[in-house]
C-alpha cells in the first residue's frame, strides 16, 4: 500500500480515492493509534469534527463520525468551519483530537482528512504511519475491541463553535480596523460565515465576494487561487484591501487597493516588522520555505530580521517554529501561522491583523507591502509524471546543473514533488520575468521526457 498521508493530511477524488470506508477506518485506526501512545491516559476521550462546504463531506463527516463512536470516542460536531477554527477548538476544548475534512484548495470533487492531536496540533509522520499501518490491519481482516453498550462513543453538535472560536479571533487583534473597508473572497468555503463576521466585529467596513457555498462551487474561479475577481471588486468599490482564503481558510492571499497582488512573502515580511515593533518576533527570526521568494531573504536581512527555511508544506514550519521557539512563519502561498494565537496557518488571522498593520500604521498594504521587492518567480507544474523520481534522474539533474549556471547568483532552481497532488513543480527564480520563463520552460520539458 502506497502511502496514504501526504503533506496535509489524505486527499483524494471523494467516493473514487476517498471512501466513506476509508474514512471510517482512518478514523478507527486513529482512535486506536492515539490510545495507544497514551493519548487518552485512562480516560473517556473527545474529538472535534469539522467539515467545509463540499456536498463530499457531509457523507464523509457521517462515517468519521461513526467509526470514533464505535471506537469508543465522544464526539463534538462543530460543522462548516475552517481548519483553523477546527484545531484551535480542540485546544481550547480540551479534546484529545480533531478532525477536519476539506480538500483545502482542490476541486471540489476532491476531499481530504487531516487529524490534530491534542492541542490542536498536526499529527507527527510517525503517528501517521502508525494509523495506516493500523488501518491497514483492520481492512485485511484483523480483529479489533468493540466497545458496546455505554462504551461507545456519544455524538453531541457543539454550535458554539462559530461564537468561540470568531471571539478567539477578535481578542488577540492588537487594534481595531475601524476606517478600514475590505473586500472578503471566501472561495464559497468554509469561512464563508467566519470570516466577514469576525471582520465586521472587529470594526472594518466588509464587501464579500464568495461567500454562497452550495457545496459544488468552492473554489470555483474564485478565493486564493483565482484572484481575478477579488482585484476587480476591491477597485471597483475602493477598498483598502482585499483578502482571498482557501477552501478551508488556512491560507491568505491580499489584494492592495490598486489590485495589485500581495502575496505569502509580502504579508509575512509585514507581519515580522509588526511583530518585532510589539517586541513578540522571538530571535528577530521569521519562518519561510525554500520556496520564499529570494528579494523577501533579502529584504529581511536588511531589515536585521534572520529567515530560517525548510521543506515546502505548514507542518515542517510549524515544527522548525515549535522546536527552536519562533513566533511567526509561514509560505508563499498565504500559510502563515502566528503561534502564540494559532496551531496551524489560519487565514482569517492573517487577513485580520495584516488589516490591523494597515489601520494602525495609516499606511496603504501597497506601502507597507513595499518593504521587499519581489524577483520574477515562475512556477510550471508538470503534471502525468513519475514524481517519485524527480530526485534520482540523471537527465533531469543534468539539466537543473545547466540552469543553475545560467542563473549564477541572480536567481535559482527548485524542482520538488507535490505532496498533495500527482505533479512535479519547477520553480525559477531569475533577475528578468523572460529569463526565469524560458530556463523554466526547458526545465519542465525535461522533466515531461525524464520522467513520464
């Protein structure tokens, strides 16, 4: 068996990849795993299950649901809520998991399960390979303890959510955004209820955008991954700012007031220089990937702000941000976890207090944004390929050696495997928007013949 957990959590076409079987053994194989490593210490145990808006995911919710039941687990049914609401809900409720269903940025006919452990944080890889191991078992026929009677888990809704979890978001904003008038894309997701509320609450001036899911259109031609219609909207009624989620609204993209894009890199450099003036930016040290734009590393650097990066994907942040003490990281793609408020990357968040720097400071997210100077970037994702062999093929290092030397010190390479769909990206950075399209171009047709 292939291995089921990607880099967020396993992901697949809903009802083809992702079975309502798969997701009650997961869920099963969860409740077992995490009892054994002591999770549970002795008593009953709680999980936290929520869901975004995909029609997928209310069959999806039923079976999670009733195979930690039949584990033995209570369950807390919060609904369409984002991811982020969903861990910090398990933290604050003092459950020993959670669960979250959504696809985050996929189509939706695609689906996806990610667990947190108590806390509300993502699971380790080990644990991970212990539940499918688990799961595994089970489905090959391998008995397991059925709880019966009262030992079996009580599923109760918990509406309370939605007011907790947007009055978490309001107590930790640093000012109000009275004066602020934004434009919310919500990617008809799972934000499309928090979001707005919680900007609305905090004092700004809420256009919407996105915000009528029915279950089939959730990141259809809108939200962070087309922002197409959030720059038109946020000229078209001259907002300060526009602010695009995901699906499942742990991710932020910005649009400034001239439509102009502002992306991860951007917000974070904005968000570090806010942090460090309020003395919360520990070490002076931000979190990136190798993904992060080389003008934000050297914009922070002249800012005598250090940029630490890792593998591409939140949780290998979030473990660099938790084992050496860091309080701000993030991607490019709008992940971006402030973690004395949040476990996870939390867009509702970010978009909220990088509005916050705009109303304290009285500076347009175009000036403010402004601080670094982003090189050309283009990405090419190569799909139909054996993505497992992007890091052994001699044709394809070959000319990743070419590129480079093209490149010199004004730009660089990375070609790396998706962890949550079946492609290769390839990524060039170069001084000139020409030159970074034709090295990529050629990269990306040796990619195509190496490897498909």
């Amino acid at each position: 068996m292939g291995r089921l957990f990607g880099t967020d959590g396993v992901r697949g076409v809903a009802n083809a990849d992702l079975t309502a079987e798969l997701a009650l053994g997961l869920s099963v194989a969860a409740a077992h795993v995490l009892a054994e490593a002591g999770t549970f210490e002795g008593h009953r145990p709680t999980a936290v299950v929520g869901r975004d808006p995909r029609a997928s995911g209310e069959f999806l919710e039923a079976a999670i649901v009733a195979g930690l039941a039949s584990a033995g687990v209570d369950v807390l049914r919060v609904g369409v809520l984002p991811t982020p609401a969903v861990a910090y809900l398990t933290g604050a409720l003092g459950a020993d998991l959670g669960v979250m269903l959504s696809a985050s940025h996929n189509a939706m006919p695609d689906n996806g399960v990610k667990f947190f452990a108590r806390g509300g944080h993502k699971l380790a890889d080990e644990l991970e390979d212990r539940i499918e191991t688990v799961y595994e078992q089970h489905r090959t026929g391998e008995p397991w303890e059925r709880p019966t009677g009262a030992g079996v888990g009580r599923v109760t809704e918990y509406a309370e959510g939605f007011d907790r979890y947007v009055g978490h978001l309001i107590t930790v904003l640093p000012n109000r955004l009275d004066g602020v008038k934004v434009v919310l894309d919500e990617a008809h997701g799972a934000a499309s209820r928090v979001s707005p509320e919680a900007f609305t609450r905090a004092g700004a001036e809420v256009v919407t955008i996105g915000a009528e899911p029915d279950g089939l259109n959730i990141n259809d031609g809108c939200g962070s991954t087309h922002l197409e219609l959030l720059k038109a909207a946020v000229v078209e009624h001259g907002a300060d700012l526009g602010i695009a989620h995901d699906g499942d609204a742990d991710r932020c993209l910005a649009v400034d007031a001239a439509g102009e894009e502002v992306d991860g890199d951007q917000i974070l450099a904005v968000l570090a220089l806010a942090m460090r003036e309020a003395g919360q930016l520990r070490k002076d040290t931000v979190v990136g990937t190798v993904m992060s734009n080389l003008g934000f590393k050297i914009a922070m650097e002249r800012e005598g702000i250090q940029l630490v990066q890792t593998a591409v994907g939140d949780r290998y942040v979030l473990e660099s941000m938790k084992a050496e003490g860091y309080a701000l990281g993030g991607e490019q793609s709008g992940h971006v976890i402030v973690l004395d408020h949040a476990t996870t990357g939390d867009g509702t968040l970010t978009g909220l207090l990088l509005a916050a720097r705009v109303a304290a400071t009285g500076r347009t997210l175009a000036e403010l944004a402004g601080v670094m100077q982003r090189l050309p970037q283009l990405l090419i994702n190569v799909r139909d390929v054996d993505k497992s062999r992007v890091g052994s093929s001699p044709e394809l290092a070959a000319a990743v050696a070419e590129a480079e030397r093209e490149l010199g010190s004004t730009g660089r390479v990375l070609l790396r495997q998706s962890g949550t769909e079946p492609l290769v990206r390839v990524m060039v950075e170069a001084a000139d928007i020409d030159q970074a399209r034709a090295v990529a171009g050629r990269l990306a047709d040796v990619v195509k013949s190496a490897l498909g």
